[in-house]
C-alpha cells in the first residue's frame, strides 16, 4: 500500500467514538416471547443474516494479463 497524498489526508476525516454502553441480542433458535404475546395477530420469527464472500471485480483500470490471485479467486469466510 502507498501512503495517502497531502490532499487525501486533508479529505479524510477519523472519528474516535468511546462506547460507554452499548447493547446486542445475540442468541439462537426461535423466538422466546411472553405467552400473552402470541395472542397478538403480529408476525414473530427470525430473519436470518450471513456475509458471503462474492466473485472477486477487477479494477475497471487494471492493466490485461494481471490475473486474479488465488488468494482472492478461493476466498472463503469462516
């Protein structure tokens, strides 16, 4: 990697943000709510969330005959 220009720095702006608190449900499996709560005529279920890795893009001014590394063509997240 090169080092940013002058110019870039100047456009780039770097937060720092201290989390005094913070909050995350993380669990697995159905829904565990109150039983009054199924009388409700809402829906309730998960909606499922993954990252997946797509097919990689060249650089539109990539010069030709650069190929693809392997690193990058078999990228898988585990």
């Amino acid at each position: 990697m090169r080092e940013p220009t002058e110019q870039e720095l100047i456009q780039t702006t770097v937060l720092t943000l201290p989390l005094t608190e913070a909050s995350a449900k993380i669990r697995t499996g159905p829904p565990l709510d109150d039983e009054e709560d199924y009388a409700m005529n809402v829906w309730a279920g998960v909606v499922p969330l993954k990252l997946v890795a797509g097919e990689p893009i060249n650089d539109p001014r990539l010069p030709e005959g650069i190929e693809v590394p392997e690193y990058a063509r078999n990228y898988r997240r585990s």
